[in-house]
C-alpha cells in the first residue's frame, strides 16, 4: 500500500489538484498465513486465498452465494498460475514483545481463467483502475481528546489501514497534515474538521472518494467507528463496533469496498464481443499514439485495442469489448488521461452498428 501513497503524493507535488484513480497493481495475488508446507495445508490454503480474491475483485463475499462458484471455491487449484512460500515477521498484538517469524503462502491466480468463471456465473468484476480515497480519521483511546490520523501523528494506525486496504485492493491515502492541512484545518487537529474545511482539504488533494470517521476504543474494552463516504454526488453512512482495532479497520474498509464496487464494478459482465471506432483528439506524435493504445489496452473492459488510422492530430483505434461502452466510459473517467469530447453515437448506416466514441488527450 505504501507504493499507492507514493503514486498519489507523487501526482500531487507534480499536478496539484490530480490524485486521480489508480491502477491496482497485483490484484490477483494473495497472501496468507500457513502452518506448514504439507500439500493438504497447501490446497486448504488456496481455498482460503481464492474466497479473499473473489472479495478483492468483486468488492463483497457476495459472490460465494452463486451456485456456479459452489465446485470452485471448494475446489480451486486449477485457478492457481504459482506460489511460492515466505516468512515474515508479525508484531505481538497483545504484549511488547519482539515480532515473531510466520509461514506466508504467496497464491498468484490466473487473471484470464478466474475473470471467466465470473463472466459466465453474471458476477460483476471490479477491475484494476479504482478510485482513490482520501481517509480523515479522527481517532482516540479512552479518555484522551483525540487527533486526526496522519504518518506523523498515528504512524503505527496508518501502518494497519494500509496494510487491510492493500489486501482488499483499495488505493487510500491519509493527509499529510503539513502547514498547508494545519492552514486549511484553523491549526486544530484534535477534531474532525467541518463541511467548508473538510471541502478544502478535497481541492488540495483531489480523490475520487472523500471518506471521514471517527474511530475510538480502548484495547480492554472495545472499539467503535462512525463513517462517512462522499464520491459522485452521492454520500453514504455507516457505524460499526469489534472487539479489537484490528478487527474495526477490517469490518470498515470491507464496508467501502463494498460500497465503491457497487458504484464502479463492471455490471455489464457477459463477454458481448462488441466493436468501437475510438477517436482520440490532440495526439501529437508517435510517443502519444503508443501511449493512447497502451492506455486503452490496460483497461479491464477492453479485450483488444488496435490502431486503424492517423490524421493529423486525430488518432482513429478499433476496439473489441468485454463489456459495454457504457463501462468503458466509466472506467476512462476515473482516470486523467482522456476527456470525453461527445456522447456515443450510432452510426444508423453501419450494417456492423459500431458505436463511435470521441475523446481527447488530456496534456
């Protein structure tokens, strides 16, 4: 998780206002802990990575509920491309001592075999470009006042939600609560800020997804959170209650997966095999063709991306989709690369009906 902090502060010192969605890398790898290397601790072990998969990629345990994923997550070795074994060191939870030494099974899945099993089971996949969240997390134990939550602040708080958002394939950010934050915020830390400020602190950073919280507890007695989410016009609020900080980060940040892929998962999940004619504006040189294609031929709803024609500063690209240009388009607009210039338009003289979509490259 800490390489997604690096992308986003590195998008903000060169592109104030840019922290855009990103592009999530390694989402069909899981790792687990694991007693032994025996084959039958081994084939348990894929099953449990495979259901943690199936709620990185869909978003939710929903999925488990489909008849046709029953055989394989029961079942789930011929998903497996490799593994591998690791030791790492986990921290004492419950006392100061030392970390000790644990055995981790390292389970890569293969992309192609797994996003088929759900295109023909109708579960919706929420691919690798997600929406970026900026977390304002007012947190305190027992009595104390409490501080919003920063690297600098809570060190060892951000360690644990970075660590629980990695594995649920959910790119988040704190603030950096630097002298521009402390300007923005009236120099007060030790509360959330209000609506106005906290609309500031959005303009600075620019996520996707405005997420604010409070977080409290006591490590004898329990912990609670109150949440809200803000994104596309919409806003979302949630309270839960566990009995330790750990268990509390994991019910919250299960709780906005789920919330964010029923917003950007891929609905339109049957394979249609439908072909675009996609023309991109402002495409200057070679450099800027290449990275058009590469761009488009990342993106989870395009099955195959080619160049057909060049004129001018107007490159023409054929595209064959898995989904549709619906979620094309919702996938384009997480990111800051293209900027739409019109709506999809329906060429009525096409015996094939391509559907015609207009772009510009974004300097």
């Amino acid at each position: 998780m800490r390489r997604y902090i690096a992308l986003l502060l590195l998008c903000l010192s060169v592109l104030p206002g840019m922290a855009r969605a990103v592009l999530v890398e390694d989402l069909y790898r899981v790792e687990l802990p694991v007693e032994d290397q025996t084959t039958a601790k081994r084939l348990e072990a894929f099953n449990d990575a495979f259901r943690l998969l199936l709620i990185k990629i869909t978003g939710s345990a929903q999925a488990f509920d489909n008849p046709g994923l029953k055989r394989p997550l029961s079942n789930s070795s011929r998903y497996v491309l490799q593994f591998r074994y690791v030791m790492r060191q986990q921290p004492n939870e419950i006392t100061s001592e030392p970390p000790i030494d644990v055995l981790n099974l390292t389970v890569t899945f293969n992309r192609d075999l797994v996003e088929g099993l759900l295109r023909e089971n109708g579960v919706p996949l929420w691919g690798r470009e997600r929406p970026s969240s900026l977390l304002l997390v007012h947190y305190s134990q027992r009595s104390d006042a409490g501080v919003l939550v920063s690297g600098d602040t809570v060190a060892e708080l951000v360690e644990e939600f970075d660590a629980e958002a990695q594995r649920k394939g959910l790119p988040v950010l704190f603030p950096l609560l630097d002298l521009e934050d402390r300007a923005i915020l009236g120099g007060a830390i030790d509360s959330l800020p209000n609506a106005a400020r906290m609309d500031e602190l959005a303009q600075r950073y620019a996520p996707d997804v405005m997420v604010s919280g409070v977080l409290m507890g006591s490590p004898d007695v329990s912990w609670q959170a109150r949440w809200q989410v803000r994104f596309s016009n919409k806003s979302f609020n949630w309270s839960n209650q566990a009995a330790s900080r750990k268990q509390l980060i994991d019910q919250s940040l299960t709780e906005l997966a789920r919330i964010l892929a029923s917003e950007y998962a891929l609905k339109s999940i049957q394979a249609n095999d439908q072909d675009v004619l996609f023309k991109v504006d402002e495409v200057r040189d070679v450099r800027e063709y290449i990275k058009v294609l590469d761009y488009l031929q990342s993106l989870d709803a395009v099955d195959e991306a080619g160049l057909l024609r060049i004129e001018g500063q107007q490159a023409t690209y054929r595209l064959r989709l898995r989904n549709s240009a619906e979620d094309l388009h919702r996938l384009i607009s997480l990111g800051y690369v293209l900027e739409q210039l019109e709506l999809p338009q329906i060429n009525a003289a096409d015996a094939n009906q391509l559907v015609r979509l207009n772009y510009r490259l974004i300097h």
